[in-house]
C-alpha cells in the first residue's frame, strides 16, 4: 500500500530550539510539492498553538495554523467532550488555548510541560485535586527533549511524581496515544496504513505510531540518540539521517 499522507513532528525534526535544522526548510518545499496531506503533531506544550505557528514564520517554516495539531488542543477537546472542569498545571504561555474553558470547581487536573512553573506549591495544588479522586490528564509522558544547550527533563518525570503520590494513572492525550494519531490521520481521510509518522522520538513517534497501525520512520535529529535503533530491529520502522532525507526516499 502506498503513502498517501504523512505526520511530521516539529521539535527535533524542522528545528531545535531556536534553530531550524539543515533541510528544514527544503523538506516543508517538498511536503508541498509531493501534493499529498500531512499534519504537523507535536507534544509542544511550553506555547499555544498560535505561537508555535509564529515561532515556525519566524524561522522562515511558513505552516498554517490548520496544519498543526497538538496535544494540548486534543487535551482540551478530551476534558470538554467529557464535561470536566480542569485544574491547569501548564506553562503560562499555552492559557491562550484554554480560554473560555470552565475550571472551578476543578474536578480533573490537567498537565502540561509547565516549565518552571513546576513548583512544589502548584505541583501539590494539583495533588490536592486529585486526592478528590479527580483524573489526571496530561498531554505526554516524555522523559526529555533537546535544546539548543542539551536535553532538558520533558513533562514525564511530573506526570510520574503525580502518579505515584495518587496512586493514580494518568490519561495520556498526546503522542503515543492511539486516540491522538487515530484523530491525525481522520483529519486526513485517510486509512493508517497509508500513513507515516516521522520523529525524533523512538517512543512517542515511532512505537506509538507503529503502535497505532501507522507506518513510521526516525530521524538521527534532535533526540535521537543511536542506541534507538537497537529498538527498532524486528519493525518495519525506517531510519534517515533527516526528514528532508526521508521524503526523497519513500
């Protein structure tokens, strides 16, 4: 079966940091001209989407807002189809997707990758939520992601401290979650079959898709470190050295 759509992830594959990486820009050229529809995914959750799509401009990445999905947005639609007030442990700058949602009384807690804000006075506003019995919502369970300066410690290690304070499990609403690539490639209208997801991340990219009836592909960028391709042996995952790479080759 051939490709007809991909899904691309953002940090670790089109920039790090503040830097657009090498092929970065000629890979968005080819995306557009192969004439095939794809969705940018990612877990990003320090910025609202609006912002994340002004940083792209910024680096010269031209993306539509429409052609962004992300986790946080799936968390938000998750908590509102379900009629939850969310306490939101998140990064100041991500309220702007939040607006209008109801949040007293909390009865969910919902966590993003809050940063600094990851204090022990609002971790435990939210540990206090969730003794309530309240479910914990959170958009990854990544260890760590890549800066400019080296890897930084993701939302996992706090989603965890959670879990294990409230002897709870948290509702992963982003990357790997089935029901996250499952809506992507809906967006599409396309079979999973007929689409791959390409990453930075062995587990959150690649697994998760593979996982989710996709196809998938690391790329040695960003996070990627090589003893992830010892993981892969036995898939039918690909490995390229970039993305720009990878859509000249499939």
């Amino acid at each position: 079966m051939p490709i007809e759509g991909m899904l691309v992830d953002l940090s670790g594959v089109f920039y790090v940091g503040g830097d657009v990486l090498p092929g970065a820009r000629e890979a968005l050229l080819r995306l557009r001209q192969m004439n095939k529809p794809f969705r940018f995914v990612t877990n990003t959750s320090r910025k609202c989407r609006a912002e994340v799509v002004s940083r792209l401009h910024v680096m010269g990445l031209d993306v539509e807002p429409h052609e962004v999905l992300t986790a946080p947005l799936a968390g938000r639609h998750w908590i509102e189809t379900r009629g939850l007030r969310p306490h939101l442990l998140v990064h100041p700058e991500l309220l702007p997707d939040f607006v209008g949602i109801k949040t007293s009384p909390a009865n969910a807690v919902f966590m993003g990758d809050a940063g600094e804000t990851f204090s022990y006075d609002n971790l435990n506003a939210a540990f206090r939520v969730l003794q309530t019995g309240a479910p914990l919502v959170a958009v990854a369970r990544n260890r760590y992601f890549q800066e400019s300066d080296g890897l930084s410690l993701d939302l996992g290690p706090f989603v965890a401290a959670l879990e294990f304070a409230t002897r709870t499990k948290a509702v992963i609403v982003g990357k790997p979650s089935a029901e996250f690539y499952t809506a992507a490639v809906e967006s599409m209208a396309l079979d999973p079959r007929e689409v791959i997801m390409v990453g930075d991340d062995l587990e959150a990219d690649v697994l998760g898709a593979l996982d989710a009836g996709l196809r998938a592909a690391l790329v040695r960028t960003g996070k990627y470190r090589e003893s992830d391709e010892a993981s892969l042996q036995g898939t039918a995952a690909m490995v390229f050295d970039n993305v720009y790479e990878m859509l000249l080759n499939i």
